[in-house]
C-alpha cells in the first residue's frame, strides 16, 4: 500500500508558519502562551514521526526494528499528546487567571498517562502495535483504546466550549467546533481510504485557527508605542504572583501630558509618549516596560539583578531637562512608586490600588519623587478598607451625627445660618474626619447614601425645630462632587424637602470648585432646577485652586466661601492681604455674599469686616456642635 502523504508535508508548512510567526511577535510568557508552545511542539513532533514511520512502513527492511518501534512509538505519543493539550487549553482559556482545578488536571492527565504506558511498554506486550517477522506493521488489541481516549479528549473539550461558550469569544467558540468536526472527518476518512494522512492536516490547520484566535500575541503589545500594554501586565504581574516570586514594580506617572495634548494636540502627545517609552525601553535594560494608561507606565523585573538605583536615577536625571515638540520645551514630572512584591502586595488589585495611592499622595502635594510602598502605604491602605466597612456600618447602624457650626452675620450681630458637618466616631478609632472619610467615600460611591442621609436629617432638623423662628434663615449642607454628577439630583432633593415640608428657601447647598469643573452641564442644570425653586448656592474652599474665577462668573452663586487658608495667609502676608481685599470687593462688586471661614481670633473679624465680608464661620465664634447645643447656642442670641 501506498500512503499518500502531501497532506502531511502541507501539515509541515502550516505549523511551521504558526510557529516561527509566534516566537516571532511580542508575547509574554502566560500559562496559555506556554501551552500553546507545546502544543506547537507536539504537532512539529508527531507530523515528523509520521512521515518516519510512513518511510518505515513502506520500506520495512531498510530500517532497523528498534528504530521502527522508537519512531512508531514517538509518533503516537506525540499525536496524541496534541489532543491532551489542547483540552487543556480549552480549559485554561476558559479559567483566565485562576488555577486550573486538582480535578481538571486529572482529566487532562490521566488517559494520556496511560496512552504513554501503553506505548512504551508496547515492545514487550505488544497491546499497541507490533511487528511481524516481515516487519508489517501490526495494530495490537489495545490499539483502539487510543482512539478512545482521543475521542474523549475531542469530546470533553468540545462539551467544555459549550458549557463556557460564553466566557470565550466568538472565533474561540467556532475553533473549537472546527477542530471537533475536523477531527471526526480526518478519522473517518482515514478509515476509509487508509493510505490517506490527512489527521495531521486536520491537526495542523486547527494550530493555526488557535493561533489566530485563541492566542494572538499583539493582544499583549502596545503598536504605537512598542511597549507591552496593560493586559501585558495583568498577565505578568498575576502569574508571577502565583508563583509567588520575587519582583519589583516601578509604577512612573508622566505629569504634564495633558497640557501638551490641550496646547498642541494629540499628535504631538503621542510623539513625546512614545519618546518616553522609548527611553523607558533604553533605560529599562532586559526589564519589560508596560504602558498601562496614557501617562502611566511600570517597569517589571526581579528585585536581585540590575541596578535598580541606576533606573531609577537615569529617569530622574532625564526628567529635569524639558522634552521638546514644535520648537517648545516642555517640562514633564515622572514621579515613581516602587513596589516589591510579595511583601507589600498579594493581589494585581493591590499593585494597581498602591500606585493609585502612591500619585495621589503626590498630587496632594508630597515632595518625594520617588515614593517606596513600604510599610507605612501599606497602614494607610488598610485604615481606608477599615474605613471603607465602617461607613457601609455607619450608614446601616445611623452612626453617623450631623454637627452645626454657626455662621456670623457682619450685618445682623448674631448668627442667621449654619452649615451642616458629618460627625462620625467608631469604637476604638474613635473620631474620624471627614477630610478621611469622604474621599474614601466618595471613591467607593457611599457618598450617594451618606449625602441622602445627611440632607434628610438636615431637613428632618430644620422642620422639627422651626429654626427659622430662632432667627436660622438657611442652614448650608455640602454636596459631594459626585453627588453633582447625578442627573436626578434636583428631583432627588426636592422630593426630600417635599417630604419634610421644608420651604426650598431655607437651604444653601455647597459645592466645591471641582465639582464645577468636572460635572459642568449635569451641575448647572442642576443649579437652575434647583435656583427655580429657590434653592441657594455657595461656592465652597475659594481661594485654594486656580481657576476659580471661571467658577465664580459661570455658575450662579448666591454665596462665596473664603477657604481658611486665603484667610489665614492674608494675616501674615501683605501680598496675601492685597488679594483678599481685591478678591472681597470683586465678589461683592458681582452681588454676592462672602462668608470667611477659620476666624479664629477678633484680630481676624475685625479686618474682614473693613473689607467688606459679610459672615463668618469660625473657632472664635462656635466650633461645629451637636444638633441640641447648637439650639442653646442660637436660643440666647
Ligand atoms: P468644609 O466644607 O470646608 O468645612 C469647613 C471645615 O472647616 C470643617 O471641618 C470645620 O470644622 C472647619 N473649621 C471651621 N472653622 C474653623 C476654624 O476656625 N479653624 C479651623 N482650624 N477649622 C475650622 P470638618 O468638619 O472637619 O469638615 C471637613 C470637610 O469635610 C469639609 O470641609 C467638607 O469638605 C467635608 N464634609 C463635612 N461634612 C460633609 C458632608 O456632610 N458632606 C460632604 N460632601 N462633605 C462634608
Ligand atoms: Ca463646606
Ligand atoms: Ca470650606
């Protein structure tokens, strides 16, 4: 017999093209990618055995026995290990990250276990295949149980696809169905035209489909800027977790960018990022740089080998001269955080959580630039998770109070309004400020249902005590940005002060300079709904940013809140002074009211008052008190 075998030359080529295309491309080393290679491997393998032993066959007397059977031998390990493999795949791909199950691996492993026994010991029993004393090739009575177990592994991946059809993509799925349909077609032809080898053809064009779907390697690269991306560095930085090694991250976050992008345009942007990530590349030596967001970027590598000092020099050193773009030079800050790992982080979501932190603190205004994630991040990260479960308590158990803190009338002599301050205590942590507990708040979307509460209890007060007849005209309650994004905001508040019959007039509602800026359209629809119905707006911490006055013009304030700071420098600095005044008569000039706050001495009042500000908030005049001695408070006045 004749075998007919352009089909398995043609197999050559395919694999041959998967492969060098693979090793080719930028990839990661992933359990996937990993797979992948021996499922390469084996095909290479068991397609050249094949040719082998076809050779063997059909010249049994040219080539020694023991070479028959090592061939024979190496040829259905091989073909069938490509079915055990690609289960295998099959169901890492549909497992992601986690590990695949003690169980799973005993499916996987087991009938190719024994399919490997059987074949090797097939020279002494024969159960496999064997040859005569003309050196025919034989199938013994176990041959079949080969085919059983590839068919089984053929089923199993095709019930698994099914099962998880949905956590794999569309190409994923359909490959799946190929290599099943294939595989049964290669079978039965073979079994009708013996001398036809199409299995590894079958097998062949299956590598490759997987190739294009499954595993596609520029999923991990970044094309503009030649760096890996940000799955890139999921996938590292979750495996090397797993296999708990030793590593250092260096997260780098590119201050400045946005202004180039804004003055320039995104163009020259990304010519100046990917100038960066070259350098990065350059400077990183055999260490991988991913690209993790526009301005972000990590450098990887093990803790031990290289200079790490030297790295982080180099990208100092490059950053205190100004890139250039256009004819501009443009000044950029890299500040870094370096992460070790395992010991400051145990998940991927703890690395991303510390850098976050890390630039954060940077952008409040630390001074380092390079910030390590030691012990004292690690503090600062656990007290906001602790924070973060005592809020969603606080907001289950109403642990939380709300404090007044009076507000002067320059005009009046007496307090005419307060504003509201959440108060919250937790057992051994005893008080908590609220300058800790919004952000984390507010980060996590709490803030929504403390802002309810808090409003509530603020109308609830306001009602039950009239405190309008106690000469209280408003009382201010602040808003959190967040709250400002919601479109429903209006409908929500006014819904409230429906409930406690509250006249809309009786509340002013603060909001920060940023929530102007980052909820622009929301806000003022917001606003207007709201100023309709009477509602009043004070625009809150003035003074501490920079564009203030846009804020100032666009939106219409009822109220300006002097921060603290303003008031404070103006008393040790005469320039400071100078732009307090100028700043009072520019508000008032626009018809609107100024309130100081931190007045903390009459030193301070009498000054504002010359000015020309009409309240003050303050220590001087009342610290922020409960709802009961709040009440004392204005009774006497
Ligand atoms: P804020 O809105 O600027 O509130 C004024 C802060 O200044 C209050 O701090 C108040 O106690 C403090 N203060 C007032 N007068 C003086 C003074 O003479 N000297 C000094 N040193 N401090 C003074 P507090 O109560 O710790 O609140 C901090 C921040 O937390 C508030 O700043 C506000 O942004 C936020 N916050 C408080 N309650 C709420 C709330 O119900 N909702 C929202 N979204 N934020 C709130
Ligand atoms: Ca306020
Ligand atoms: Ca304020």
């Amino acid at each position: 017999m004749r075998y007919i075998i352009h089909y398995d030359i043609a197999a050559i080529f395919v694999v041959l093209a998967a492969m060098v295309h693979f090793f080719y491309k930028k990839t990661i080393s992933t359990r996937q990618t990993r797979i992948f290679t021996l499922l390469i491997a084996a095909a290479m393998v068991s397609n050249i055995a094949d040719l082998i032993t076809i050779y063997g066959i059909e010249n049994p007397k040219g080539v020694p026995l023991w070479l028959h059977y090592a061939v024979n031998e190496i040829y259905l390990i091989t073909f069938n290990a490509t079915a055990a493999i690609y289960y295998g795949y099959i169901i890492g791909v549909t497992r992601g990250r986690e590990r695949i199950s003690k169980w799973e691996m005993a499916r996987i492993l087991l009938p190719i276990s024994i399919d490997i026994i059987l074949v090797i010991s097939t020279p002494f029993t024969h159960a496999v295949f064997y040859f005569d004393s003309e050196k025919t090739y034989l199938h013994g009575s176990l041959f079949m149980v080969l085919y059983a177990f590839a068919l089984c592994y053929v089923l199993a991946s095709l019930v698994h696809t099914i099962r998880f059809r949905k956590t794999m993509t569309l190409l994923q799925n359909a490959t799946v169905y190929f290599y099943t349909l294939s595989s049964f077609v290669a079978v039965i032809l073979q079994i009708y035209f013996s001398n036809l080898m199409v299995a590894q053809f079958a097998v062949a064009i299956s590598v490759l489909l997987i190739y294009l779907s499954l595993e596609n390697p520029s999923d991990y690269g970044d094309k503009i800027l030649g760096v890996y991306n940000g799955l890139a560095f999921q996938e590292v930085v979750s495996s090397y977790i797993e296999k708990d090694r030793h590593f250092r991250i260096a997260g780098i976050q590119i201050e400045g960018l946005r202004y180039i992008g804004e003055m320039l345009g995104v163009k020259n942007q990304q010519q100046i990022v990917k100038e960066i990530a070259q350098f990065f590349v350059q400077t990183a030596g055999s260490r991988r740089v991913f690209a993790l967001t526009d301005t972000r970027f990590a450098i990887v590598g093990k803790k031990k080998s290289l200079p790490w000092d030297n790295i982080r020099d180099e990208i100092q050193k490059r950053f205190q001269k100004p890139f250039s773009s256009q004819g501009m030079e443009i000044a950029l800050t890299a500040p870094m955080c370096i992460i070790d790992l395992p010991e400051s982080a145990r998940k991927l979501e703890d690395v991303t959580d510390i850098m976050n932190y890390c630039f954060e603190e940077k952008r409040r205004g630390s001074r380092e630039e390079v910030i390590y994630a030691g012990e004292d991040i690690l503090e600062k990260g656990k007290r906001e998770n602790k924070i973060l479960q005592i809020l969603s308590q606080a907001i289950r158990e109403n642990l939380f109070q709300v404090y007044y803190q009076p507000i002067f009338s320059v005009e009046k002599q007496r307090f005419t309004t307060a504003e509201a301050l959440l108060r919250l205590s937790y057992g051994d942590m005893g008080f908590i400020s609220p300058e800790e507990f919004i952000p984390v708040a507010e980060k996590n979307g709490l803030i929504l249902e403390i802002g309810d509460y808090v409003f509530r209890e603020v109308c609830h007060f306001m009602t039950e005590h009239k405190i309008w007849e106690l000469g209280i005209e408003t009382v201010h309650i602040n808003l959190s940005v967040v709250q400002c994004m919601q479109e429903q905001l209006h409908e929500q508040l006014v819904r409230i002060m429906d409930e406690h019959l509250l006249d809309y007039s009786h509340v002013h509602l603060e909001i920060t300079e940023t929530a102007a800026v980052v909820s622009e359209d929301t806000l003022w629809s917001n606003m207007h709904r709201l100023i309709d119905v009477g509602v009043e707006f004070a625009l809150d911490d003035y003074g501490t940013g920079f564009s203030n006055t846009m804020a100032v013009i666009k939106y219409p304030f009822r109220t300006i809140k002097l921060d603290k700071s303003m008031v404070w420098d103006s008393m040790k600095n005469k320039k400071a002074m100078s732009v307090l005044k100028h700043t009072i008569s520019m508000i008032k000039d626009m018809n609107m009211d100024v309130v100081a706050e931190g007045v903390e001495e009459l030193e301070q009042a009498k000054k504002l008052s010359e000015m020309g500000c009409d309240y003050f908030q303050g220590y001087y005049y009342s610290k922020p008190v409960s709802a009961v001695e709040f009440l004392e408070k204005v009774k006497v006045q």
